[in-house]
C-alpha cells in the first residue's frame, strides 16, 4: 500500500466522509467546526457510521457545538457504566442504551428534521447487515472478534476481514426517513454496538454498527468521485502523516491519539479534549 503526504484542497471535495470511533468523533466535530465558522460549506454528500454519522446530522440540523453540549448534560447525570441490578434478570443493561438515545433525540426532533430535508446536502449512513450464514448472534460474534483482530494487528483503514465473514455494508440515505422516529432509530442501529447498544430492526433484516464491517464506510466510487472525497478518521496512526492520500482519496487523521475514553459517558469524559483537538488541527490547515 502506498500512502503519500497531501495538501488538503477543500474546495474540491464533493463527498466528506465521516468514520465511526465513539467519543473520538468529538474531534471530527470540532474539526468540521473550525472549517464552517471560517465559511466553509459541507459538501453535497456526507456519509457517516456509528457516533459518526450522528456527528454528520448535527451538522445538518443544529451544530456540533450544540451536540456537545447535549452530551455533556446527559454525561453529567450518569455515574456508571453498568446497572449491575439488570443481571438479576438475566440483561445485560449499559447507560449507553438510554444515554445514546437521548442524546441522538436531542438534534433529531420533527423539527431538526425538517432542517434536515432542507439541507442541501445529502447524509447516507452505513450499516452492517449480519451474514446470512451466521445469524444476527454469530454475525456479532465474528464481527467483534475481526473489529479486535484488526485493531490488534492489522490497523487497516478499510479491513477486508469482515466481508470475508459474510458481514454486509448496506447505505441508507436519513434524509428517506419516514419520520423524526424512524430517522432516530436508523442512526441508534448504526451506532449499535455489541454489548453497548443492541441492535434494531431496520427494514426486514437486523442492522448494526456500520464499524463491524468498515469504520470508514466508502460505497463503490468513481476515480473522479475518489479524487474529490476526504475521509475524516478518528483513530491515529503514528506512521502516516495528518493528511495523505491513498487509493486516490485524501484521509484526515488526528495528529495525535484522541485524548478520551471511545466508551465513557459519565461526568469526568473528557469529550472537551477531543473537540479542542479537533479545533487546533482544523486551524493547522486554515
């Protein structure tokens, strides 16, 4: 693989793409933020997975200014992780499967969605479709063992584990949602990951965490729509430049290891760091 310090030209790209990393999309946020206080426009298509497409659809009907600080309120009223209470019924009960909704809910009302519509810019969300070999359980299963292999010891942008295992990226457009419920329950699945959230029907089929499959969700494109993508990642690779280009697509990278918890979400979280983060690499470029 061949990857090759670029400079980021802005004004070219047609398709931003947003990867899924849990608190470290606060830095994408303060990223994105940085650029549109300084004028700049999204372009027509975003495409997101995981806290990253929530992260994208606060750009469209709010801010992520004002995601933050819906997330810090909900964090601040959280003290753990776990409810340790719900084993006595046999659940498994984490504070994500009510904190995630909450705060999904509080830029995605009737009204952020009609703002949404009326963006000009498009958000297709990725989600992961379980093998039809394996089930939802098993598909969970090998997914996670892949998500950690990778992790591990490839630390591949785009890994190809996944779809060799029979996991499935499908891309949904939010803007096709029915309404501001089902609009919230899309991104809920895109966000599902196992044990943390469970996943939703969305269609006929489960859907899950669009990361199992690709955390950096890019459909089939052109060498011209490849030219004019950048895709914004949360994870930092040490041996690659902030920003490079690879397979004719420009990436942007955290110059440094996003300093939060990816799964915290009680008061001490350091979300601030991340979207600070994201504000001085945002600036290091414009």
């Amino acid at each position: 693989m061949s990857f090759s310090p670029t400079t980021l030209r802005l004004e070219k790209i047609e398709t931003l793409v947003f990867a899924g990393g849990g608190n470290r999309c606060w830095w994408q946020a303060g990223v994105m933020s940085h650029l549109l206080d300084r004028g700049w426009r999204l372009p027509a298509t975003l495409i997101g997975t995981s806290a990253g497409a929530a992260i994208a659809t606060s750009l469209l009907t709010c801010s992520a200014r004002d995601a933050l600080i819906a997330c810090k309120r909900l964090y601040g009223q959280n003290n753990q992780l776990f409810d340790w209470r719900s084993l006595a019924q046999l659940k498994l009960k984490f504070a994500h499967q009510h904190i995630y909704p909450a705060w999904i809910e509080s830029f995605t009302s009737d009204l952020h969605l009609e703002r949404l519509r009326a963006a000009p810019s498009d958000l297709i969300v990725a989600i992961t479709r379980p093998a039809r070999a394996l089930g939802l359980a098993g598909s969970l299963l090998v997914g996670s063992f892949a998500y950690l292999l990778d992790k591990k010891l490839a630390h591949s942008i785009h890994p190809r584990l996944p779809r060799y295992l029979g996991l499935r990226q499908e891309f949904l457009s939010l803007k096709a949602a029915a309404d501001g419920q089902s609009a919230r329950t899309l991104l809920q699945a895109v966000a599902a990951a196992a044990p943390f959230m469970l996943a939703q029907r969305i269609g006929s089929e489960w859907g899950f965490d669009g990361g199992y499959a690709d955390n950096a969700p890019i459909p089939p494109q052109t060498s011209e729509q490849k030219a004019k993508t950048l895709v914004l990642l949360t994870r930092h690779y040490p041996d690659l430049p902030p920003i490079f280009e690879w397979n004719e697509r420009c990436y942007w990278q955290p110059s440094q290891k996003v300093p939060v918890s990816t799964w915290d979400c009680r008061p001490n979280t350091s979300v601030d760091a991340a979207f600070e983060l994201g504000l001085r690499d945002g600036a290091s470029v414009g």
